[in-house]
C-alpha cells in the first residue's frame, strides 16, 4: 500500500481558507490507518455542525459556509475524504471503496466523539454521509441536504428525476447520458483538472480559487482516489453501492429528527432528489425546505454564505 502526503506549502496562501489544519487517523477493514484532515472552526463547545463535500472537491468548497457558521457561535468540522485535499491519498485506485469512505468519515466522527451533530452533505457528501448516519443515528440530531442524492438505481424513481438514473424492468437500466460521458471521462483522460469542473459549472471564478482546487494534487500521481470516486458511482441495480443506497434510504424512511433540503435552482444532475427525500424521510415533514436560486451543483461555490445562513437558522429553529 503507497500512501502519500501533498506538501503543505501546496496550501500556503488560499484566499479565503485561513484554517489550521487538524489531521485524526481513520481506520477501515483491509487498510493501514490513514491521516485524515479537518478544518476545526468555532468554539469548541458549540453545536458541531459536519459538512461533507463531494467531487472533485475537498473541504475549500465550503470557506465561505464556516465564516457564516463560526460567527454564528457554531462549531464546524469540515473534513477531507481520503484522497482528497489534505488528506492522504493511495495511490491504488482499487483501494478506494464506496464502504470504506463510509468508514474513514464514520471513524473520524467517532475518534472525535462528536454528538448532536448537524449533518451537511452534498454531491458524494450524501451518499458517504447519510450512511453514516445510519449507522449511529444517535449521534446526529438535524440533517441538511444540498445537490445530492442516493445511488440507489430504484425502478420506483422512474419519472422522478430530471436525469434519470433507475432501474426498468428486470434486467435494464435508463441512465442519463450526461452521467455516463461524465463517468467515462474521468476513466479516460489522461489527467483530471479539478477545476476545469469547477470553473465550467460555477464560474468563471478567478485563477486564485481555481489554483486552490487543484492543489491537493500536484501531479497525476495523488489523484487516484479522484478518479476512482467517479468509477464508483453505482450504474445499475447489481452494484454494491446501489445495495448500499438502497439500504441507507430504508434507513431514512424511519428518521424523524429534523431533515432540511436546500437544493439550488440550476442543477439538474441532483433535481428530484429534493423532493423524494421530502415526501419519503419522515423528518422532513413541517420543514422550511427551500431553493438557492442563481447556482448550480457548487452552490457553495457560488451562495456560501446564504447556504451558511440556512444551517445556522435550521440549528436555531430545531
């Protein structure tokens, strides 16, 4: 197992990221212990607020959400997964799983102690995060959904979502075909750019952002985990992370603590899922479910702190 480590001086400087990195080993089945970074922000005796990021991301994506947060008294623990900002990165992309980034965040917020936490995910944030809190519900109180959904491949989804993504049939699936050129080009190109997405989708940001992006990665060989986690996503019924999905959703439909959507108005890849988690998750009922207009997927990116407004009222309001 090759484990490595970006240089720090890689994330000297970046505007708006003024965080002391904190680094927990995490441990999962088949694994060495890995080094796993979160921001630590706010008092350490408030609320802990936990945001998730998804790809191709790490925990800058949300700088602007812990200034909202902190100022409001709010304590965040913002964490990078394995293989992603200042985290440690394998460099066998095989040695990435669906489960095992479940396990490497359910380790962190065990290792530390966290309770009572509100739950914020989106993109792969989801999906990692809400099985988490599947495992150990006791531990969160209130969760926060923003552009994501489960991998489930449901036939039931049929209809429901502007890109689809289900089962048909016994033996069929209807996928978006956006999703699959997107999936296949992270597995054939030659090198990935994080912030060729970013810069596509929420900008155009300037090059000082865009260069914070990339620099967990300062060449092809730390960006196995960032390729993989598109390999990842479930394409049929048969995948293991669809079984997990799946699993994680029956879960949710017995979760009564308070569960938010506050998805943006300009991101059909996730649009649907807003509403399934509404009319299925019983904590979802009664709540000020809400749309972020003028953003797409990376509405951190481009409404961080009226995102992080929506936490802190949510914390406030449950």
């Amino acid at each position: 197992m090759a484990v490595l480590r970006t240089p720090d001086d890689r994330f000297d400087g970046l505007p708006g990221y003024p965080f002391a990195p904190n680094y927990l080993a995490v441990e999962t089945r088949g694994i060495d212990p890995l080094r796993m970074h979160y921001v630590d922000a706010g008092p350490s005796d408030g609320p802990a607020v936990v945001l998730l990021h998804g790809q191709p991301t790490w925990s800058y994506l949300y700088r602007a959400v812990i200034a909202v947060l902190v100022e409001s008294g709010l304590r965040v623990i913002a964490p990078d997964h394995i293989g992603f900002g200042r985290s440690d990165k394998l460099t066998d992309p095989t040695d990435y799983t669906f489960r095992r980034h479940i396990d490497w965040v359910h380790s962190l917020i065990v290792g530390l102690e966290l309770r009572d936490v509100t739950l914020v995910v989106q993109d792969w944030g989801g999906p990692i995060g809400l099985s988490v809190l599947t495992r150990e519900p006791q531990r969160f109180a209130r969760v926060l959904a923003t552009n994501t959904i489960l991998h489930t491949c449901d036939p039931a989804l049929a209809g429901a979502l502007a890109w689809p993504h289900h089962g048909v049939g016994d033996d069929r699936v209807l996928l978006q075909e956006t999703l699959l050129d997107y999936v296949a080009y992270y597995q054939r190109s030659p090198d990935i750019v994080p912030s060729f997405f970013l810069d596509a989708v929420a900008g155009p940001l300037n090059p000082e952002v865009l260069a914070a992006y990339d620099a967990p990665f300062p060449d092809r060989s730390y960006k196995a985990g960032l390729r993989q986690l598109t390999a990842l996503v479930p394409l049929t019924r048969n995948d293991p992370g669809a079984a997990i999905g799946r699993a994680t959703m029956t879960a949710l439909r017995q979760w009564r603590r308070p569960f938010l959507t506050a998805y943006s108005d300009g991101d059909p890849a996730t649009r649907g899922w807003e509403t399934i988690f509404q009319q299925q998750i019983p904590g979802a009922a009664g709540q000020n479910h809400t749309t972020i207009p003028g953003a797409g997927h990376f509405v951190q990116e481009q409404r961080g702190a009226e995102l992080g407004h929506l936490v802190a009222d949510f914390v406030r309001a449950n």
